[in-house]
C-alpha cells in the first residue's frame, strides 16, 4: 500500500508534519490504535523513520495489507446548509475536506461522507447511528427511483429540499405514489412520509466510523 506522509497523517486525524516529531509526543494508546488501523504497518519506522513504511518479508517484498485507502469528500455538520445549494458547483464540491477511508475492495460509484447531527438514529444499540459519526455514503443514481430501492440492507442519507440532510431507514417505498416513509432508530422520533420528487439526492450509508469516547 502506498501512501504519502501527508496522507497517513490525515488518515490518522493528525496534523501537518506529525510523522517529523511522532517519536517524541506518541504514546502506547496512539501506537496501539495506529497499528490496528494499519497492522502491517512497520514500527520501526513509525517511532524513528527509518526503514520502509511497510514491513517486508525474509524476500524483502512488501506486505501489502488488504485494505486500501479512498479519498472521499467530507460534508462536516457546519457545511451542510451549504451543500444543500452547492452540491452541484463544482468548485463548492472541490473545497469540501476530504477524509481517508479504509476499504477492502475498489468501490464503484460515488461516494461522499456525511457526519452526523442529532440523535434521531441513536437507540443506543449496536445499530445505532450517533451524533458526530462520520458515514462513508453510495449514491443511488435517481434512474434506481423508479425500482424497487434495497431498503433491508441499508441505511440512507436522504437530501431534502426542504428538511435538509437526513440520516434514515426507510421501511417502506411506494413505486406507485413515488413517496418513502422514513424511519428513527430513536423512539422519540415519529415515522413520515416523503415525496421523491422533493428528494435531491439518496444515498445508501455503506459504512460507518466513530471517534472513541471514554
């Protein structure tokens, strides 16, 4: 796996020439979460910057991990409201930040990350979707509208014209009405209907990180 300083620093939320000083500010518990995000990672390297980024093996190849890095555009909690109207300006889209994401195959499609805002999906279960997590996001292409849309194996992010950025299960999807009614993991939280007419974009939520809390 090949990857830029500037890049893994990025991957690993750190910032700008972290690697330079890394052997004197890190401690165990960066080390240990570094190393599972990244396992075939060398540490000799890591602590001191010598030798290869990867560790190699008795032939001197490269071990290459399994997972892969996918740059994809982040909308942050405070750039929603504006991509509401920029999503389709392509200098908007192009000044969003991007995020790193491992994956262990070539995703096909578009893809975007959305982080989180409220509590509507956070039924404290294992499938809980909560405020500040960040979601790697499909998008379903609106040609798939007119079909029957795989609503018992994703999660979506629907883009409202109206209501915004919601983050939903969709339990049922009318072909005849064109209409979806819109699910909360929370309780507190009523179910509703919308038109897909006055939908801008679905996305399906394909995958899912989470800043650890204490």
């Amino acid at each position: 796996m090949k990857i830029t300083n500037s890049a893994f620093e990025q991957s690993i939320d750190a910032s700008n020439g972290y690697i330079n000083s890394i052997s004197k500010s890190i401690g165990i518990d960066k080390v240990e979460s570094i190393l599972e995000k990244y396992p075939n990672l060398n540490i000799e390297w890591l602590l001191t910057g010598n030798g290869d980024m990867m560790k190699t093996n008795a032939n001197n190849e490269a071990v290459i991990a399994s997972t892969q890095l996918k740059k994809v555009s982040k909308v942050p909690i405070h750039a929603q409201a504006g991509f509401l109207a920029g999503y389709g300006d392509t200098e908007f889209m192009d000044n969003l930040p991007v995020e790193y994401w491992e994956v262990d195959q070539e995703y096909k499609g578009d893809y975007i990350v959305f982080e989180v805002k409220g509590d509507s999906m956070d039924n404290n279960s294992d499938e809980a979707i909560k405020e500040n997590d960040r979601l790697l996001c499909r998008e379903v292409q609106r040609h798939h509208w007119q079909n029957k849309l795989h609503i018992n194996k994703w999660d979506f992010v629907i883009v409202h014209k109206n209501d915004g950025i919601l983050v939903k299960r969709i339990i049922d999807h009318n072909l005849e009405n064109a209409t979806i009614k819109c699910h909360s993991l929370n309780t507190y939280y009523d179910d509703f209907e919308l038109k897909l007419n006055d939908v801008i974009k679905l996305y399906n939520v394909v995958d899912l990180k989470r800043n650890r809390r204490r």
